[in-house]
C-alpha cells in the first residue's frame, strides 16, 4: 500500500488494526521525548485492539520542557503518563539545554520508567532530531534504560528534519546522529522517519491539508505501521512449513542498526505464480522504497523477514513453490549475507477479501543515504550565512569611514541661523539625553 493511500484507503492493514481476534508478538513501550517524540509515542499508545471489548495494548511517557506543548497532545488511553520537567518554558532548540536539564530530573525520569514500563517487553524512546529536547536528552535516555535493567530491551524511533526547517534544526539534527552512530553497536534497532519523504508524499495527494492534519497523518501512520508488523507473527495461521514467529520478530528489533520497514497490498488477481515479475517486480520496489524512509543499502542486512498474508482460497492458489521460491531468490538478491532471512506464508480468516498483503523487515543496516542530502542542505545554509556576514561586515565597513563634513559660511547659507538657534537651546536640566541628534 503506498504511503499516500494511507487514510484514504481501508484496505487490511487498517483492518488488522480493529480485529478482535488479532494478538501482539511484542509488549511495546513508548518513551516519547519532546513535542515531536511525544506525539508520536502517544499516537503508537493509543492504538487499540478489540471490536467490542477495546484494549490499548502498549503504554507510553511522554516527557518535555514545554508545558504547553504536552498538554495540547491529546490522548485516550488513560495509561499514558506526561511528565513536564524543567522550568515548562522549553529549551529553545538549545540541546545542551535539553540534555541538562534531562539530567537534572533523571531520578524522577527513572522512576516513572520503572513504573509505566514495568510489564513492557521492549521500549521504544522516541525523538524528533532537530529540537531542543528530544535531540537534547535522546543519548542521556538510552544511556538511563542501558543502565537500569533495559539492556538489549530498547530501541529508538527517530525522526529527520524537513529540508526547510533551518540551520538550527539540520545542524542539531546532524550533530546527534554523529553520537548516535557512533554509539550503535550498544542499541537495538533504530527506526529512523524521514518527514521530507512522508511530507512529499501526503502533500502531493493532500494539497489543501493543513500542517496539523499532516502531522497528525505522519504520527499515525508510524504507530500503525509499528503495530500491523507486530501483529502479523502472533495473530495469523501459518499456511505450510515457512514460518516467522514472535521470538524470530523480537530478535529482528533487538539487532544493532537501522530497521528498514516496508508493506504494500495488490490485488489478488493480478498475482500469476506463473509470471514472477507480477509481484516480484513490485515487491522489489517497495522494499526498496519503504515506508517510512529510504537509501539503504540492503545488502549490509544482517537480517531479514518477509512476511506474505491472504485468505484461504488465495492461498491455496498462490502459495505454491514457485511463489516461494521467486521471494527468496529476491531476498538472496537484495541481502546475500543476512543470517535469518524467512519467507512467511499466513492465511487471514476473512472470506471476501481479495488482495494478497506483503511485509518486509530488513535489520541491521547502516544510516540512509538522505542524510547526506541533510548534510548538504546544512552546508549550504551556513555558506550562505558566510556570505551574508560578509555582506553585513562590508556595510559597517563603509558606515564607521563616515565622517560628518563640517558646514562653513561658503558652503552653508543657513549658517546664520546657528547663533540665533544657539541661543534659544534649553540648558542642561532641560536637554532630552535620548535626543540623540543634537
């Protein structure tokens, strides 16, 4: 399913969400920071499960310096927990003063993580990379579950900048991910969201959206993508001997390095086991694109899955040697070198259904390639502002080798008029020393 049809399309994966019968491989916590880390953390906790009897089945704290940036995020599921630290005033897209005052409250931090996080499988700490809080504490975060029994239980979520949000924001954005690369090894997956590439996307077929409905679409559809993929290897049958269970599932997140993520739906009739490139083609292409970011390069994955669903009758029909074969001299293709790398078979229990449904979890890669665009976008930005100082330094050149030419009786016919002008000027008591013309 592309991107854009997300929202305007109710296909499966909108369905998964909402099945009663569905289950989760995975007890997912959401540690959001900051007022981009928050939203979505609270958006990925108030997904529910259930048609009648709703459940929420994850939880989150939401942490951040401005008050008023935490209050206005709007949450129903009653478990998630907000917690203002510093003085409620933010930190200014300053993120030394995020991680200060991070630091200052991590006693209290710690304390609600032991709380809100104490039945959580695995935790999610969840920031926007370019602000002052979220970029600010992210490490300071990592470093506090690392350290107190989340070792190997965490991994990050963690969004780029848009090309247009400034040199503050590319350079804070720039300068964390220098320490989060260099600190990778000790993590667990790392998702990274690239907002320039869901903000073309939704853009494109939204033209007359406002900000908050794509902010609102983006933070939704990384919670449910998050959550359709954690669904699919606890909630389905099994169709043959291929199989990607849950633990297999938890391994992929737990891996060092970037989780690449990518689903798409297609008719069940256009899939002929006859002629692979009706659905391998497409498959290849959306792997490659993904969801939520792109330019990697798969053949770094140290692991992989891919997980195919569809009703009874399709499968029967579908998922044939052939089929199988084609996906996993595709996945052989794409990363010859990762160690796990299933091809899923499961069957859906719903009759009237038509289209066959792809997932695909590629782990352990190293950053995209958009971060080099990041990278050029930031030095051009401080270029520019080079070339403006200089601009700036060449006018007070000129400004400070101005001297006033002093008026004489030859050249001023109003020099007359000073001795009277003299005359009738206010003493001292009553000179305005804000008068700075006189």
């Amino acid at each position: 399913m592309n991107v854009a049809e997300v929202g305007t399309t109710k296909g499966m994966q909108q369905q998964l969400l909402k099945d009663s019968n569905v289950d989760i491989s995975v007890k997912f916590g959401f540690f959001g920071l900051g007022m981009g880390g928050s939203s979505i953390a609270a958006a990925c906790a108030d997904i529910k499960m259930g048609k009648k009897n709703l459940k929420y089945p994850y939880t989150s704290l939401l942490v951040n310096t401005n008050k008023v940036d935490l209050d206005k995020i709007d949450v129903e599921n009653s478990l998630i927990k907000k917690m203002t630290i510093g003085n409620g005033k933010g930190a200014g897209r300053n993120i030394h003063v995020g991680e200060e005052t991070f630091e200052s409250y991590k006693e209290q931090i710690l304390e609600s993580i032991q709380t809100q996080f104490q039945d959580s499988d695995f935790v999610w700490i969840v920031a926007g990379l370019g602000g002052g809080t979220g970029t600010g504490s992210v490490i300071k975060a990592a470093q506090l579950l690392h350290q107190n029994g989340y070792k190997k239980r965490f991994g990050l979520i963690l969004t780029l900048p848009r090309l247009t949000e400034g040199k503050t924001v590319l350079s804070n954005a720039l300068e964390r991910l220098q320490t989060i690369t260099s600190l990778m090894k000790g993590l667990g997956s790392v998702i990274v969201v690239d907002n320039q590439k869901l903000y073309d996307y939704y853009s494109a077929h939204q033209p007359n959206a406002s900000v908050s409905e794509y902010l609102k679409f983006s933070n939704q559809y990384v919670a449910e993508t998050l959550h359709e993929l954690n669904i699919v290897t606890a909630s389905f049958k099994p169709y043959g001997e291929y199989h990607f269970d849950s633990s297999e599932f938890e391994n992929i997140i737990k891996t060092p390095g970037i989780l690449h993520l990518s689903k798409f739906s297609v008719p069940a009739n256009t899939v002929d086991t006859e002629q692979t490139l009706t659905y391998v083609g497409k498959l290849k292409e959306n792997i490659e694109t993904g969801v939520l970011s792109d330019g990697y390069k798969l053949q770094n994955a140290s692991r992989l899955a891919v997980s195919v669903i569809s009703n009874e009758s399709i499968a029967k029909r579908v998922f044939n040697i052939k089929f199988n074969d084609a996906i996993e001299n595709l996945v052989n293709d794409l990363s010859p070198i990762a160690s796990e790398k299933p091809v899923a078979q499961y069957q859906y229990d719903v009759i009237n259904r038509g289209e066959v449904y792809f997932y695909a979890v590629f782990a352990g890669l190293s950053l995209p390639t958009s971060i080099k665009t990041l990278v050029e976008q930031n030095n051009k930005l401080e270029s520019l502002e080079e070339s403006m100082k200089e601009s700036d330094d060449d006018v007070l050149s000129a400004l400070s080798g101005f001297s006033r030419k002093k008026a004489t009786n030859e050249d001023d016919p109003f020099s007359s008029l000073d001795s009277k002008s003299n005359s009738n000027k206010k003493d001292d008591s009553e000179v305005d020393p804000f008068d700075l013309l006189n």
